[in-house]
C-alpha cells in the first residue's frame, strides 16, 4: 500500500501552486520559496513518503534517497531548487533573485515532474501498454521531452520511445531540433524496425509496399515529423503548458481499470495536475 496520499496534500498543493503560478506581479524570491516548499511534496511523491515523515530538501536522509537512485537529473534539480530556494528564503541574502533565476528554478521543476515518470517507466516498459503510453501524451511537451530523453539512454532500441520523443521534441521545440537530433542518432535509429520482424519479411513479399514504407525508425521518424509538423503549422498545437493542457486531462487522462500499473499511473498523473488552472485562469505562466 502506497504511504503517500495525494488527497492529503491536496489543500496544500491547491495554495503552493497558486502562489508560485498564478499571483500577479508575486516577487520572484517569494515564488522561488514556495517552489521549494513544492518540491518537498513531489519528493515525498517520487520516495512515498506519508505526511508524518518530515521532509526537508537537505535532510540528510532525503539525500540519502537521492543518491541511492543514481539519477544525476534528479540529484542536479534538487540542489537547485535547495539552493536557489535557501537564498531566497533567509534574510543573509538581500540581492533580489532575477528572471533568469526564477527560470532556472521553473526548468528544475519540471526536471522533478518528469522523474516521476522516468521512474515510473522504469518500472512498466515505455510501450507496453498502448492506453498509458497514449495518455502521457497529455503532458506538457517539454515533459514528455526531458522524460523521453532520459528513458531513451537506457532503452535505445524501443521504437515508441524514438517515435514519441521525436514528437515531443518538435512540440516542446521546432521542427530543425527533432529532425538535428533523429540525424544524430542516425546510426542507432537505423537498427531499430518499426513493425515486427515477421511483417517485415511478409511485406518484402510485396515490393510495390516494400520500396515505399519506412524501413527502419530513422526513416519512419523523418517521414512522421514532416507530416505532423505540417499539421501543426496548419492548426498550431493544442497544448504547451499545464494550463493548456487541464481541459484534455480532465476529458481523457482517466484511465479504467485497477491494476497496480494503472492505478499509480493514474496517481501520478492526478499529482501533477493537481492546483493548476484551465488556461485563461487567470492567465498561462509557464
């Protein structure tokens, strides 16, 4: 049984985001605070850790968790937000922190949010289950990007992690940054098939359809990057923020059923949307 209670925490979520988000003209040091305050709770999230449990981002205790899940993201944004934070905190520090910091904070942030699906993913194979898979996808790009990147390092030869990331690096960036990185992981990309062994072999039977499908993930990215990149510009992209992207998490992030994968993605994905406006409520901030 999980220790870590979404509802419990849900209040507080409620009032740390709506401080750090969507209080105008809010000075950047107290935003930067209750991001750290924040980020406590998405630490209890990522290690499961009850409300009765003290967490603090320089426990000793908490950085022991930290070290031991060998994860360089993780550890780099959590001295961030820990740093950045206890400056803006204590009254040592009396230089006010600049745009460029409070970026730097938001960028840490969402390096958070995304381990919690590396994470996941490490668990239940990117892929594996279709509805999942889909679903994530009602992310923010810029998630699913950074997420993406990370589960790619150790899983090279999954064909839906190189198509979704080739796609999220086109929605959370443009499309010469998808097609610069597929070119650079030509080599790699060439190796892995996008359809069965066996339905390959069926189709060189056929050579009107083998001469004209994609033969491999590099050729089947190049070919599926132009052509939503073609739709994107006809259309634009539905979604880019949490703000954006809430009416579509409230319509089809759901998903049915009680088995352990589904439930905590569906936790997962609850936790992250938790306190965040529709967009124009009041206003998109990041």
């Amino acid at each position: 049984m999980n220790r870590f209670n979404n509802e419990v925490y849900e209040a507080l979520i409620n009032d740390l985001i709506y401080d750090s988000f969507y209080i105008e003209d809010r000075p950047f040091r107290g935003k930067i605070a209750t991001i750290r305050q924040y980020s406590e709770i998405i630490l209890r999230k990522i290690f499961d850790i009850p409300e009765t449990e003290q967490v603090t981002l320089g426990k000793q205790s908490i950085q022991s968790q930290i070290d031991s899940r060998n994860n360089a993201l993780l550890k780099n944004s959590v001295e961030i937000i820990r740093s950045f934070g206890n400056d803006n905190t204590h009254t040592k520090n009396v230089k006010s922190p600049t745009a460029e910091d409070f970026d730097k904070v938001i960028e840490a942030l969402m390096n958070l949010y995304s381990y919690l699906f590396i994470d996941y993913f490490e668990k239940y194979r990117f892929g594996s289950n279709e509805i999942i898979m889909n679903t994530f996808s009602l992310l923010p790009p810029v998630i699913r990007n950074i997420t993406l990147q990370n589960l790619y390092m150790n899983d090279k030869n999954n064909p839906a992690i190189i198509y979704k990331l080739s796609l999220a690096i086109l929605k959370a960036q443009d499309k010469n940054t998808a097609l610069k990185w597929i070119n650079d992981e030509k080599e790699q990309l060439e190796k892995v098939i996008h359809i069965s062994e066996n339905e390959l072999h069926v189709i060189k039977q056929i050579p009107a359809l083998y001469d004209v499908i994609p033969k491999n993930m590099y050729e089947f990215c190049i070919n599926k990057i132009n052509d939503v990149n073609e739709i994107l510009n006809n259309n634009g992209i539905l979604y880019k923020t949490f703000e954006e992207a809430k009416s579509y998490y409230e319509q089809y992030g759901h998903i049915n059923g009680n088995s352990p994968e589904i439930m905590e993605f569906n936790s997962i994905m609850n936790f992250c949307y938790i306190g965040r406006h529709k967009f124009g409520y009041p206003k998109d901030k990041i």
